[in-house]
C-alpha cells in the first residue's frame, strides 16, 4: 500500500522493482545489456550500409585515404590540396580503421560512434556514483532512495543522451565533431570524479592522481580534435565551477595543474610543431587565423545566425528532452550559492552540469559563426539536468518536503511533452506531402510515403503522445512520462530514422557513388575527371582520383582552354550541362545515367571548342547578366 501511495506502480511493477534492487549482481548485468542495446541500436546498427553523405563527411573520408596512400601523416590533403580545417586525430583514427577493416564506410565513421559510446559509459558510471536527485546529500551517505536514485540517474542520463537526433546524427557520421564532443565531455566527467575522490589529497610526486590525469588527456585529445577550443571550453567550465564554488585554490593543488600542462603540452604540441615547421604562415593563418579567430569574430562561409540560433537548435535537436530542461535548471535553485557550497563536493554534479551547459551555450552564443554542431558538446550536460530531474519525480514521494513546486514543474513538461509529441506524429505522418521539390532526388516523397515509414512514425509519436496526456492526470502516474518518450524515441530510432536514412541514400547518394566507381573502372590514364554544375567531394572519394569541380561549363571550358590533357576526359553532371556546352552528338558518350546525374566521356577539343557554338555563346552571356545582378 505504501509503496502504491508513492509511486503510483501496478503491484507487479512494484514487486519487479523491489526484487530488482535486492540484487546488486544482476541489477548491473540487467542496466549494462540495456546500455550495450540502446548503444548498438542508435549508433552502430548499420552504420556502414550507408554511403558517405556530401559535403563535409567525403572530406574527411578522403583525406584519411590520402594519407594512408601517400604515407604523410602530417599534413592532410584532399583533392591533391592541403586540408587544414581541423587537426589530425580523426584523419589518423579513420587511416588505421582503412588499415584495419578497409577503405569503406564503416572506418569513416567507427571512430564518431566508438567516443560516442564512451562518452554515454563514461556518463552512466558517473551518475551511477553521484547521481543524487536530492539537493542535500550527507558525506557518506548510502540509503535505500539514494541507491536508488543514482540507478535511476544513470539509465536515465545514459538513455537520453544516446535517444536524441542531434547526438545520434554526429555519431553516425565521420567528422571531427563528436570526438570533440567526446574528449571535452569525458575530460569533464573524469575532472568531477578527480574533484569527489581526491579531495584534500596533496600527494608527492610528479604525476596527478588516476582522475585527474584522464580529464588532461581526454583534453589533449580534444584539442587533437578540433583545435584550442577543445582546452578553452572545458577550462572556462572548470574555472566557472570552482570560482562558484569558491575552492579554485584547493583544487588547483589537487589537480596538479601545472603537471597537467605539461603532459598535455607533451602530447598536443608536436604535431602543431611539425606541420607547422612543413607549410609556416600559411597554415598558422589558415587553422589559427581563418577557422578559429575568424570564426568566432567574423562569420565564415555564409554560417550567420541570429541571436536565438541556438535555442531554436537545442529545442529542435534535442527534442523531446529540451522540453524539460527549463525546469531541470530551476530544481537546482542555483541562485543561492551558500546552501550549494555547504554541501559535500560529491553532491555537486548538478551544477557543474548546469555551468557546462551554460558556458558552452553562451560561447558560442557570443561567436559569430553559427553552426547546429556547435552545440553537440552541451548535450551530455543537458542529459545530466534531465536525468536528475525525472529521478526526483521518479522516486521522491508526492509528500517529501520540497522548496518548490516540483509538482507544477512536472505536469507542465509532461503536458509540452505530449502535445509536441502528437504535433510530429501528425507532421511525420504528413512529411512527404509536405516536402519541398529537391533536383537531386525528385522521387524521394514519392519513395518514402510508398515506404510506410511516415505511417509507422506519425503513430509511435501519436501514440507516445496519448500515453504522455493520459499519464496527466494523476500526480502518481505523470513520473511515469519519461519512460514513456524514453520507449517511444528508441522504437521511433529503430524502426524510423534508421530505415529512412536508407532512402535517403538510396535517392541522394547511390546514383553519385554508383558513376563514381563506374569512372574509377573506366577512367584512362591520361583521362581527367570533371564535375559541372555542383561539388560533391564523395566523387573524389569513391573515384579514387583527383577531380575539377566547376559551377558552371564556361568555368569548365576555359580551364581545359589553359592546360594540356589527353584526348578525353570524364564528366559527371546533370544531363542539362551536355546542352549548356552546345556538344556536338559525336563529341561525348554517355556512359550511364543514374538518378538525376550522368558520367559522359568527352573529347577534349571538342568541349574546347564548344565555347565558339551560338548556344553556348547565349548561355554564358545570360550567366555573366546573373552575375553582375548579384553583385550589383
């Protein structure tokens, strides 16, 4: 009867639930295998089957090669030129995946979804141990509801930072962007638990202790990454915390700050060394200047945003969780420091959470580039904020003394929860009728309505929905609510997002990867390979060759008027190009079409001399009239 008071449970559940925590063994065995299949599901389960999505993924993939071929582990290149966007960590990781498994996708992205696993264990341990739901937590101390909510903390945590889109989809692509996040996230983690287990721990020697060693390491590698804001971001964190907590001093001795720098100046500082001492200025003014200074200062490549941006991505992205964190961060009652810094440090998590998040949303707030990316990295301390929160309306009982209205808190997000939730099984429902026309997969809609998959996600969501609204009504039960988007957001996963992206490649993608291995089979020697109309550097990948990119044929012509080549080359375009050229019938050959591209062999002269052809003289004029309207 108690129990059926306090947490609303059928007898059964609560029978399961007290057996459940009788034994500790299986209780790990139980949450670990739940942990390995959320994983598996959302980020390894065919993780290879899909090809290599433009523009940034081939990139990367394709640099990785180049390195493996060309034996320069130094200095990435793609397409024949220097590529000194990001650091090398993840074209090395992809070149031993090559080296291990092969030139395929499964290399690409393995080391994107192996930190993202690492990220989720590495969070769930975390809160295993220190995932108390309550604001105030004795030194020591190990009750029946403490034990309890930190399980809850940790399948929960782990749960939802694996179950949302914008995690799910950078740790299914292979870039540098979730090994950021993850080096950044664990770097964080591992500084937590160095800050509860060695507190007042000044111990000889010259290295840290376990904890701390890790958090400058996972750093190292962060920077390793993505470049200086793989330090910046997680010390600004850590110096918010500690400045917040007012113990900045006695952590700094524990910590070993000093030995930190040197180990990680040891392990990121050689590479700058030698890639720099190869190319000088340039590349100093290409990494340092345009991809770090400039895009925090300035906006680069057209990725401006409003001062909103990121609200609308964190809403969006990590929908349906986002709904909840409002209230998350207000249960920490973070406005008064005393009672906070009154507590031991092992209660502390919440708020070095709520500084992670904030600290990282406002850098990039202030930036002036803008990009969804930007905020991945905050995604493991929102899942913190959500997992506390729901574990104290999971386990406290609607009696327990509160200093706010927790209650109020959840029936709003339960209530914004499943109205959100039956607004995208209607908008999914609807999505391929609701499509904007795309050139490069016409038939999409058409596909994916003929699929059933818009069917099958209007009515997982529409479903989660009337569950989530159902549960409203009764204090006891509207706890339950997660549990329900939890459920709803692995089947959506599992039987939704991954099948469509199988669509979408097989509309987008496979036509271009198809031409593409076809020219690595046919092309010649001499034979140069050409792209007009678009850049899609998966060609360069899946061709294995260098290739000219050209936005319009003019461009294309007068290049080959200005260099020597054989007598044909290769073209994949759209079939318009061929009459934007003004080719004569037997001065190209189609080879195949495949979706909206064709590949098309060419003579050389004959493509040279199109320029000369009436049509091609009126196309270049109405071009140039374009041009001079944009710019004026």
């Amino acid at each position: 009867m108690i129990w059926r008071k306090q947490f609303g449970l059928p007898l059964r559940l609560q029978q399961w639930w007290q057996q459940f925590e009788k034994h500790p063994q299986q209780t790990a065995v139980l949450m670990g295998l739940a942990l390995g299949l959320i994983c598996i599901m959302a980020f390894l389960w065919h993780l290879g089957s899909i090809g290599l999505i433009d523009e940034t993924e081939p990139l990367f993939a394709e640099a990785s090669r180049q390195m493996v071929e060309t034996g320069d582990w130094v200095t990435p290149y793609f397409n024949g030129a220097t590529r000194f966007d990001k650091p090398p960590l993840v074209y090395w990781l992809m070149a031993f995946g090559y080296l291990v498994l092969g030139v395929n996708e499964w290399a690409v992205r393995l080391p994107s979804a192996l930190g993202a696993i690492a990220l989720i264990t590495l969070l769930f341990f975390t809160l295993r141990r220190y995932g108390y739901a309550l604001p105030r937590v004795a030194q020591g101390e190990e009750t029946r509801l403490s034990e309890r909510q930190r399980w809850l903390a940790a399948g929960l945590g782990a749960a939802i930072l694996a179950l949302n889109l914008q995690f799910i989809v950078w740790a299914r692509t292979g870039v540098s962007d979730m090994l950021l996040c993850a080096g950044m996230g664990i770097a964080l983690l591992c500084f937590f638990w160095g800050y509860v287990e060695d507190e007042g721990k000044l111990e000889p020697g010259f290295w840290p202790r376990p904890a701390y060693l890790s958090c400058y390491l996972a750093m190292a590698g962060a920077v390793l990454a993505k470049g200086p804001v793989g330090l910046v971001i997680p010390g600004l964190v850590i110096l918010a915390f500690l400045a917040y907590m007012g113990n900045l001093k006695a952590v700094w001795q524990e910590a070993k700050v000093w030995t930190g720098a040197v180990i990680f100046a040891v392990i990121t500082i050689p590479w700058y060394v030698l890639v720099i001492l190869a190319h000088g200025q340039t590349y100093i003014d290409s990494f340092f200047g345009y991809h770090n200074v400039e895009r925090f200062t300035q906006v680069v490549n057209n990725h401006s945003g409003p001062w909103y941006f990121y609200f609308l991505v964190v809403a969006v992205g990590f929908f349906p969780w986002s709904l909840g964190l409002p209230m998350a961060m207000a249960r920490l009652r973070f406005w008064g420091r005393s009672p906070w810094q009154a507590q031991p440090r092992r209660a502390h998590l919440g708020i070095l959470a709520l500084l992670w998040f904030g600290v990282i949303f406002l850098f990039f707030t202030i930036a002036v580039t803008k990009l969804p990316s930007y905020t991945l990295p905050l995604l493991p301390a929102a899942a913190i904020l959500i997992a506390l929160f729901w574990t104290q309306a999971l386990t406290l009982p609607p009696t327990a003394p509160r200093r706010w209205n927790h209650s109020l808190g959840e029936w709003l997000t339960g209530a914004a929860h499943g109205i959100l939730a039956l607004v995208a099984g209607v908008v999914w429902w609807i999505l391929p009728r609701i499509l904007g026309p795309d050139s490069a997969a016409p038939n999409f809609p058409k596909v994916l309505m003929a699929s059933g998959l818009p069917v099958i996600g209007g009515v997982i969501w529409l479903l989660a929905g009337g569950v989530t609204l159902l549960l409203l009504w009764k204090n006891p039960t509207r706890r339950w609510i997660i549990v329900v988007n939890i459920l709803a957001f692995f089947c959506f996963v599992s039987f939704v997002v991954v099948p469509t992206l199988n669509i979408v490649d097989q509309e987008r993608q496979q036509p271009l990867r198809e031409l593409s291995l076809l020219a690595k089979r046919v092309k010649d020697p001499p034979e140069e390979l050409l792209m007009i109309g678009f850049m899609k550097p998966s060609v360069a990948f899946y061709s294995e060759n260098p290739v000219q990119f050209f936005s319009h044929a003019p461009h294309a012509v007068k290049a080959l008027q200005q260099e020597v080549g054989g007598a044909t080359l290769l073209l994949i375009s759209h079939p318009e190009a061929i009459a934007e050229l003004g080719l004569a019938p037997e001065d190209y050959q189609v080879l195949r079409q495949s979706g909206a591209y064709q590949l098309t062999r060419v003579q050389r002269e004959g493509m040279i001399n199109s320029l000369d052809t009436p049509r091609a003289k009126a196309t270049a004029i109405l071009h140039s009239t374009s041009q001079l309207a944009q710019t004026g």
